[in-house]
C-alpha cells in the first residue's frame, strides 16, 4: 500500500496543471496523478474546440483565460525551445440580437475594465471589417482583436506531461473505483486494480467524471457529462480573416486549415448527462440547425460540403455553469476543480496554479478563486456565467 501527500484523480489538462504547480509553488512532498483513459482518446481536453478568449461576462473567468494567455506568451521560456502549441490568435467574435444587446454592452464593458483587447461594433462596422458577413437580424458584436483564438489542445497537454516527467510525479493509469474517508476527512483512494492509496489530500480533477467522484466520497457536486458534437466541413469560399464566430443561435464557426469547424445550438437544459459510452456525433443537428444558421449568417456557406465530425463530453455545471474550485467546507482535504462547462482547458493552467498556492501557502496569492468556492453549490447560490459557448 501507497502514500501520497496529494493524490489527483484526472490527467489530463486540469489535473496535470494542479501537479506541475505544485511542484512550481515549491511543494515536496509525494503526488499521484490518477488517470483513467492514460491516450486521451475520449478525454474532454483533447475532444475539445481548443481555443481562448476574454470575452466572458464576469471579471474572475476572464482572470483565469487571461493568466492562461501570458503562458502562451512565453511557453518557450517556460516549456523551452521547442514548445510550440500552434496557437492562432484569430480571436473571437461575438453577435448579438437587439433583445442580446444589453447583455453583450455590460459584457463588452466589464472586459475592458478586465484590460481585454476587444472592440464593440455596430453592423456597418462589422461589415467593413468581415465583408463575407451578413449582419441580418445583428444589432452588434464584439470583436476580440488580440489575445483570443485558437491552439493544439494535444500539443498544450503533451508540455504538461512532459514535464511532470521531471518533477517526481508518479502518473497512474487507472480508473478510480473507492474513495475512503473518517470523520471529516477523505483518507485513501481505491483502484480498478486493487490497489489502495493514502491521501493526504485528494483533488478532483476528473473532468466530466467529476460528479461520479464526488459521489464515491459522499459528496454531491451538480457536475454531469455533456456531449457536444463538433463538425468539419468545405467550402469553396476561404476566408482567412475569419475569427471564431459565435452567432445568437448558439452556432459557432472558425476556419481550421482548409476547411471549417462547426457545433454548437445543443439546448442549455439538453437531455441531462450524457452516456458516458456515447460519442456519436449529431449529424441531423448539423442538418437542421446548425447548416441553416450558417447559410444565414455567411451566405457562401450555402455551399458546404460536411466531411467529418467527433463528439466529445464536457463537465457541465448544472447550477451555474461555471467552475468549482477550492476545498469542500467540512471535508477539508478534498478539493474541487471541476465544472467548468466548456472553458476548463483555457482556464486550466491558471486553476492549477490557483489550486497549488491554496494547498502550498494556504490561500489564494494571484488569482482569488473565492467566488468560484462550494460554499455556494452547498447553498444552491448561482454565480452565473452569461457567456457560456
């Protein structure tokens, strides 16, 4: 039998961020790092859209992308010479109808103050900017004209785990299958294999499997899985300036290459959590909802030709759609960093080092995370996010 001083359970983006910062914040002693599917092949990280942005709707999220930006400005220093993640500053825009207007201003105003390069623009400017855009049915949009854009999800991971190598974490591939606990503390963790591992601490970083975990220590987190289908399509027209364009619909769409990725328009209260074994993508989405829209907001799109597509899950946050970070309030060595319905990867590396300097110094020194605590899942509290994509 094992014992770690911290065991995380979850590899991938968030888990490996919360290893790599501790050991960064100058942590000592002993970490496991659990992981279920070790090639990421159905992982949240890698299934997902890969991209960064300012624009969300209350300050603490757009802390979090914006620490996860400074990495990206200086990766080689960080990860060396060779670290490269393919990232696109193409930045985001984002429409609005009339009736979204406010919204999208108050939003719009809370990211300036938050230092974001992102412009506000009426249709006709929006047009001048994106001549291929119809603005029909758009009141307006703000555009992010630095620091949003795009990247290589698996390339980013790789970096993480790369160097975990050299920093004395043991990385485990096994499904966590028991969490033990005495009193107000979790004590060890049981493995598919057999195996029992004393903890110190756990954190769950389980992503969509995030809620399950909770549950194996007798705690209730409102994080379920989510399918979301992504799409990969033709078109005859190629427009290189194209930033990642979210429509009211909910339908986004980006350039990837030569070709386009596309999704979005899923219900908000969808058909609740998603079968874990279920990747199939949506195609009659595609047809129904998601190519109309596009024909709509880019006319050329008419014409597309749908080559591919993937499904992935992402940890939906029921109450709020935002993250839970921090310690549970009575079972103090079981911390969160779970439900981050959508933005975990960009935010991941700042979550780490969050996680890390409350478990190293014992609070928060750079981004406070506070706000983002259970306190407010144990009171059903909502700190919504508006910006959910």
């Amino acid at each position: 039998m094992a014992r770690y001083d911290v065991v995380i359970i979850g590899g991938a983006i968030v888990g490996s961020s919360v290893a790599y910062y501790l050991r960064d914040e100058g942590f000592s002693g002993s970490i496991a790092l659990i992981e279920r599917d070790p090639g990421f092949a159905q992982s949240a990280t890698t299934l997902s859209m890969a991209s960064i942005r300012q624009q969300f709707s209350i300050p603490e999220n757009i802390r979090l992308s914006r620490f996860t930006l400074g990495l990206f400005r200086r990766l080689r220093q960080e990860f060396g010479a060779e670290a490269d993640i393919g990232f696109r500053e193409g930045g985001y825009l984002i429409l609005a109808s009339q009736d979204g207007m406010p919204v999208l201003a108050a939003n719009h105003a809370t990211q300036i103050a938050e230092g974001a390069d992102v412009v506000l623009e009426d249709p006709e400017a929006l047009v001048r900017r994106f001549p291929w855009l119809s603005t029909e049915g758009i009141a307006g949009g703000v555009y992010g004209r630095t620091g949003e854009g795009w990247f290589d999800a698996h390339a980013l991971l790789t970096l993480f785990r790369k160097a975990l190598r050299q920093k004395s974490v043991d990385m485990i591939a096994q499904p966590v299958t028991g969490i033990e606990h005495a009193g107000n503390r979790v004590t060890a963790v049981t493995l598919g294999n057999g195996d029992r591992l004393e903890a110190g601490t756990v954190v769950n970083a389980a992503g969509p499997n995030a809620g399950a975990v909770a549950a194996l220590a007798g705690l209730a987190l409102p994080v379920e899985p989510r399918k979301r289908s992504v799409f990969v399509f033709e078109a005859r027209d190629k427009y290189p300036d194209m930033p990642l364009l979210v429509d009211p619909s909910g339908v986004y769409v980006r350039p990837e290459g030569s070709v386009y990725l596309t999704g979005g328009a899923e219900p908000e209260d969808g058909d609740g959590a998603a079968d874990p074994s279920d990747f199939e993508p949506d195609w009659p989405l595609f047809e129904e909802v998601i190519w109309p829209a596009l024909a709509t907001r880019i006319p050329a799109f008419e014409a597309i030709k749908a080559t591919r597509a993937w499904a992935g899950h992402y940890d939906y946050n029921t109450l709020d759609q935002n993250g839970i970070i921090g310690r549970h309030p009575e079972v103090e060595n079981f911390i969160f960093a779970n439900g981050f319905s959508g933005h975990g990867l960009q935010q991941a590396p700042a979550v780490g080092k969050a996680i890390a300097e409350l478990l190293v110094h014992g609070a928060y020194r750079g981004i406070d995370c506070s706000a983002f605590g259970y306190e407010r899942v144990a009171e059903g509290r909502a700190f919504r996010e508006l910006n959910v994509i």
